[in-house]
C-alpha cells in the first residue's frame, strides 16, 4: 500500500493546523500511526489520496447510515443549493424538519436546531438548569458529551484515549458543578442526590455509551434513574447524538421504552452535514430564547444546506421502516464472524453490541462501565487496527471508539472483513 501523498499532506498539516487535524482522535495517535488523507467516498467505501480503497466502519463517526454520499442525500443537497447557502432567516424545511423529529421521538414535542452535538448538549444543560433553577449535573465517568468546558470531566471518546480526565483550560469552577456517577451503578447515582440534595439540574447519560467503545446501559439501571430523576424533579438527557436515528428510528429510548425529559442529537440528523438539535418536553423547551429567557442562538442554525442532509436523512428513514432490521441483520452477521475469528485467535476479547454499533476490547473481563472498559489492551487494538488498515480496512483509530455499519456495507464486504480479522490476527500472534 502505497500512502506518500498522505504522508505528505500531513507534514504540511502539523505546520498550520495543530496536530495536523481538526479533530484529535483522526490523528491516530491512539495507535502509533500517520493518518490518512481521504478524498472521496461512495457506499461502504473510502478512497485515500494514494488511490487506496477502505471498507470503512467510521462512517464519518456516525453519520452515515446509507453509506458515503447516497443519491438521495445529494439530490437533496444540490437542489438547495439552487436557492443559496444561508438566510439567517426562517426556512420552510426548518418547520418540516422539526415536525418530522417530533413524529420519529415521540419524546420530543419541541426542537431547536444546532450547529454540532456538543452545542446539543450544552444546550440541553443549559434549559435543564434554566428551568430548575439548580446548577449541578451529573454526568458518567467514560461518557462523552462533547467538549463544552464542564463535560470534560472523566470524559470518553478523544478525551479518554489521550488520557486526558480534565483537559488544561478547565476551570476549577466549571469543574465544581459536574458530579461524576458510574455507569450501570444506580448507588453511585443516587449516593450524589443524597449528597446534593435540591441542586441537580440534570443528569445527562449515553443511553447506550459509544464513547468508551460501545457500552449499553442496563434496562433496569435506566429504569431507576428515569424513577428517580422524576421523583427528585432532575431533569434527565439522553445524549442520543451516537443512538439518535442508529439503533432504532426513535434511538435507544425505543429501543428501551424508557422516555428522557430532554434529548440531544447529532451525527444522523445532519446527513453528514455540520447540524446538531436539542429537544423534549414542550414546558422545558419552552424556557429557551426568545419564547422564554435561557438564551440560546446561532448565526448558522438551521442553514438551509444542512437541513436539507437533514430532512433527506430523516425522510428515508420514516420512508423505509425495513432498514433497522436490514442493519440488525448486516451487523449480527458481523458480530459472529469476528467472535469466530477472534475465538480462533486465542485472544482475549470482549465484545459489545447494540444494532449496528459494535466494539471489539481486548480484555477478559465484560465490559459494562469505564473501569472494565479500561482494562482493555489498548497497545494490542493499535496493532490489530494497522493490520487491518493495511489490508484495507478502515475501524476506528482507537480502541475506545465504535464501529459502524451502514445499509451500505455488502454480505462481500462483511465476508472479507471477517477473513481480513483472522489474517490481521494471524500475524500478531
Ligand atoms: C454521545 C455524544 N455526544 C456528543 C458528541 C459531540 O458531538 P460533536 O462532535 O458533533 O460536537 C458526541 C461526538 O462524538 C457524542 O458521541
């Protein structure tokens, strides 16, 4: 495999951009290697600058449900850019947008949009604050709600695998209002209540954590906290911007049956586009400007472009109701060719799943919070992760990530995947 252009690229990148990327993790620093510069995309595959074609499991972190580049999300996109690129005033497709969301999460009766996941989540903390009048949160250790300052404590995804727990430039005091939970431990949540009692905005959760590999909370866990978030009049988030639209049509509150005060969204809900949303009930939406006081706004928020992605994402989705159950049916077949595999290697492994979100941890143990997740043997996921990039498989550069399969990837690309496993692990033993 040839990669000199990409190398090339990236010495030119470290000299204006820091790191070289515009998001930490695509540095693939996590496990000893140079990233890739890609220049295009189509279906299940990536192709780099050198000509190098990638079945990818990135999927741009999410977003890409169909696949790269699907003809739908691009008619879409090239029809609204007939019009022109931005307004900053009302748009039809943001009332069809917000209407069509609220029909998918029943949860949801009102919707603002954002710009990203972490504008979702801070303006979801921000309405759950406003609306309490209490200023504490509770967060999990290993979940990942973006980087607003006061998220970055005990954080997954980027966060977690460069080791950072509370990044430089966050403040004593930004850090005093986030209390950190364990995940799957109701005690440990409720032993935080007791302790600040009548001073919890919110408690803000992963549904199904993907930010610390794939991690799925327990459904009696969830019941719990749902039961007391009520009972303390605490606002509860699910941060579905991973799950939103993946797991299940109506994300991994369906999937559960288990309802939050308040949603965030991103990845999906923009088609590959910059586009975020926070939503839930209508008394706490409510709160936010200009319909009530808690201030929240964007110069770019709603951008016609972005809705568009948007709109043609989610349409397909109510459109076509088979294609959690074609997803469920691609990633179930996954699933067992990489245990085999994976059994084959004499490896210890763990291995979680929920839909078309997956995560292979080196580990003996079970994964079902940040403790056992970490006990994973991060040098053995870089190695393996360089095998299979050099045979043309494109997972994610860390092993505290997950793996995404699209509607796009082929029984072919599942079949080669899984040799590709047995070969990639063949020559580490
Ligand atoms: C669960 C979750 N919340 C929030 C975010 C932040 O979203 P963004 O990167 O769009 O700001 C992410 C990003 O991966 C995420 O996975």
């Amino acid at each position: 495999m040839r990669l000199e252009k990409s190398l090339r690229l990236f010495e030119e990148a470290i000299k204006y951009i820091p790191g070289g990327v515009n998001s930490p993790v695509r540095a693939f620093k996590a496990v000893g290697g140079k990233p890739i510069f890609i220049e295009s995309g189509k279906g299940s595959k990536l192709y780099d600058v050198d000509g190098n074609e990638y079945i990818d499991y990135i999927g741009s972190w999410g977003p890409h449900l169909f696949g790269h580049n699907p003809h739908f999300i691009k008619k879409a996109l090239q029809d609204a850019i007939e019009n022109g690129t931005s307004f900053g005033a009302p748009t039809e497709l943001e009332v069809k947008i917000a209407k069509l969301i609220t029909e998918l999460v029943p949860s949801i009766e009102m919707v603002r949009m954002v710009n990203s996941g972490t504008e979702a989540t801070m303006s979801a903390v921000r309405a759950a604050r406003g609306f309490t009048g209490r200023e504490k949160f509770i967060k999990f250790e290993g979940c990942y709600h973006g980087h607003a300052d006061y998220f970055l404590i005990k954080a997954g995804s980027g966060a977690l695998t460069l080791g950072i727990p509370t990044s430089p430039g966050v403040t004593k005091g930004n850090a005093a209002d986030t209390l950190v939970a364990d995940y799957n431990d109701i005690g440990s949540v409720k032993k935080l209540i007791i302790q600040n009692k009548d001073s919890i905005a919110a408690v803000i959760i992963e549904p199904v954590a993907g930010n610390m590999g794939v991690v799925p909370a327990d459904e009696e866990f969830l019941k719990e906290l749902r039961y007391i978030c009520s009972e303390e009049k605490i606002i509860l988030i699910f941060d579905e911007v991973m799950t939103g639209f993946r797991v299940a049509k109506g994300g991994a509150q369906e999937l559960y049956g288990i309802y939050p005060d308040l949603t965030t969204f991103g990845k999906i809900i923009g088609g590959g586009l910059p586009v975020g949303a926070f939503g839930g009930k209508k008394e706490i939406m409510e709160m936010i400007a200009p319909s009530g006081p808690v201030y929240q706004a964007g110069t770019l928020s709603g951008n016609p472009l972005a809705m568009a992605a948007g709109y043609a994402a989610l349409s397909y989705i109510k459109d076509n109701a088979d294609i959690y159950k074609l997803l469920e049916e691609k990633s179930s077949l996954l699933e067992k060719g990489i245990k085999e595999a994976l059994k084959k290697s004499n490896k210890n492994y763990a291995f979680n799943r929920v839909g078309s979100m997956m995560t292979i941890f080196f580990t003996e143990e079970k994964v079902n919070n940040y403790k056992s997740a970490i006990k994973s043997d991060t040098n053995l996921y870089g190695k393996f992760f360089n095998e299979m990039l050099k045979r043309g498989i494109y997972l994610a550069p860390a092993q505290f990530e997950a793996a995404f399969v699209s509607t796009a990837h082929t029984g072919e690309d599942i079949e080669k995947t899984i040799n590709l496993i047995i070969d990639s692990m063949g020559s580490l033993n």
